[in-house]
C-alpha cells in the first residue's frame, strides 16, 4: 500500500525534476557506447531537453560495478566538449564526475552542478573546489570504487546507515565550506547495495527525505540491475535497455513522495508518468 507520509514536508517543487542522462563513455552499464561520439552526445542531450529534462547529467567514467577506472585526461576529452555545447544552448548541466581536475575544468566550462558519486570521497579537495565555485553538489552515498563496492555490502540496518554515513559526508561538505543549501544528496541506489537493500532504501524513501529534510534529495534508479533481477524470465534478467518502464513506474513512486529530482536515461516516458501521478495527487 503506498501511503505518503504527511511528514514529508520537504522543501521540493510540486513537480519532481527530471535529470536526464548522457554517458559519454564506451562502457556504461545501460547506454555504453552509443553516445561515445561527443556530436553524437550532444544530439542526444538536446533530444532529452525537448522531451522534457530539466538538467543534463554529462558522464565520462561508467561507474559499472568492477569497471577500471578512465584515465582522467580521457574522461574530460569526452565530457567537455559536451558540456560546453549545451552550455551554450542553456541548458542546466551536470557533470557526474568525482574528480578535482574534471570539476575544475568543467565548471570553469560553465556545468551548474558536480555530481559526484563519491560523496566527495574518491577526492576530497573536489569538496573545496565546489565550495570556492557558485555550483551545486550532489552528494551520493558511496562505499568504494566500481572495483570493489559491491563486496562493501555490511550494514547494520541499510536506511539507518545510509543515512548516518551520508550525513557524515555532508558534514564534511560542508566543513569544506560547501554552503548547505548548495548540496544535493543521493542514497545511491545501486552502489555498495545488495538488490534487496536498494529495495529497502527506495521503501524507505520518505524516512530517507526526512533525514535530509532541509536538502534537496535525487534519486537514481534508472535500468539497474534489481530491475532486471525483479523482471528475470527464465532465469534471465530482463536486459538494461528493455527497463524504462520499470524505471517510469518508480520515477511515479519517487515524484507521490515528493522528491526533488529523478536522473533517468529516457525521459519522455518518465516526465509523462511522473506528470500523470502529479495530476492525481495535486
Ligand atoms: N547521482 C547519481 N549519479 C549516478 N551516476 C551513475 C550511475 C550509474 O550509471 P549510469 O550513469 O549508467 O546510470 N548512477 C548514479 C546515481 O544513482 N546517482
């Protein structure tokens, strides 16, 4: 029974955002290697906005669960040519990057936000140089490196924890002189999790949000593999590209409870459905 706590009073506009994805890598677990091409990258991120994405997240370094990392000057060969365009056109980009040099140089390229799946963890100076910037920083929950997150899986209980150890990465956000209301947080869904613990965080979402109540919070669930598993058919997961409307169905989820924003890979199909539920529940 989905129920809305009406205790989740978080400050988030009536209409969850949606965050519209662009790898530009060969490697991501989804889309990798269909916008490698940053021209090819750019058509793409220019499509989202007309189907209704209110940010671009621009990404050179697939975060895949056992992936090597990018080299980084690699990653910001492939991000900057992108996020220069559609910064031209206008367009609120965000750069899912967790290094200080990629930041650096993709704010001075005029990126509004760093989306740092590291919660400032991989880098901590990327902390300082958010704070001496006027962008804002997503803070996701994070355990480790792609090569190794997914044995860091031992949680007392998964909310608490994620909320405890991510409260512990906002204060030192803000230690670093990052001002609150700049910072975005993330439970990162998928990362360090088991299947099962990323359902019980995305259960947990209005608890989640009020852990947080005075921040902005973004949910990433967009063709993950728990999708897959929840979907399988004989034995097999149903495929990354074939999980957009399991994907939609919680993006609803996500926009009933009031979230501030989804980052999702299609977003027609996600903006439509979020649009409907809001209808219903305005
Ligand atoms: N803030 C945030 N950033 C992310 N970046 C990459 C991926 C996984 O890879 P993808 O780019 O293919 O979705 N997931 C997240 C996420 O859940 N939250």
């Amino acid at each position: 029974m989905i129920s809305v706590d009406p205790a989740n009073t978080n400050p988030h506009p009536a209409r969850t955002l949606v965050m519209g994805v662009v790898n530009v890598t060969p490697n991501s677990f989804s889309d990798g290697g269909m916008w490698a091409d940053p021209e090819v990258a750019i058509r793409h991120a220019r499509d989202l906005v007309v189907d209704g994405a209110d940010i671009i997240d621009v990404g050179g370094e697939s975060t895949r669960p056992g992936t090597e990392r990018t080299p980084e000057d690699e990653e910001l060969r492939r991000v900057l040519p992108v996020v220069k365009a559609l910064v031209a056109d206008g367009v609120t980009v965000s750069v899912d990057t967790m290094r200080v040099s990629v930041a650096k140089a993709v704010i001075e390229a005029g990126a509004s936000i760093i989306n740092d799946v590291s919660g400032g963890k991989a880098e901590p100076d990327i902390l300082n140089v958010v704070a001496e910037a006027d962008v804002d920083y997503v803070l996701m929950h994070w355990r480790g490196q792609s090569s190794t997150m997914q044995s860091l899986v031992d949680y007392k209980d998964v909310v608490t924890d994620v909320i405890s150890e991510t409260s512990q990465q906002v204060d030192a956000a803000i230690a670093a002189g990052i001002d609150r209301e700049r910072i975005i947080v993330d439970p990162g869904i998928g990362f360090s999790k088991t299947a099962e613990q990323n359902w019980q965080l995305i259960d947990a979402v209005d608890a989640f949000q009020q852990g947080f109540a005075d921040l902005r919070v973004l949910w990433g669930v967009s063709r993950k593999r728990f999708l897959g598993e929840l979907l399988a058919h004989n034995g097999q997961d149903r495929p990354a590209l074939e999980r957009d409307a399991s994907t939609m169905a919680l993006s609803t989820y996500f926009a009933l409870h009031r979230a501030w924003c989804v980052r999702t890979h299609e977003v027609r199909g996600n903006r439509d459905a979020m649009d409907v539920v809001a209808r219903l529940f305005s």
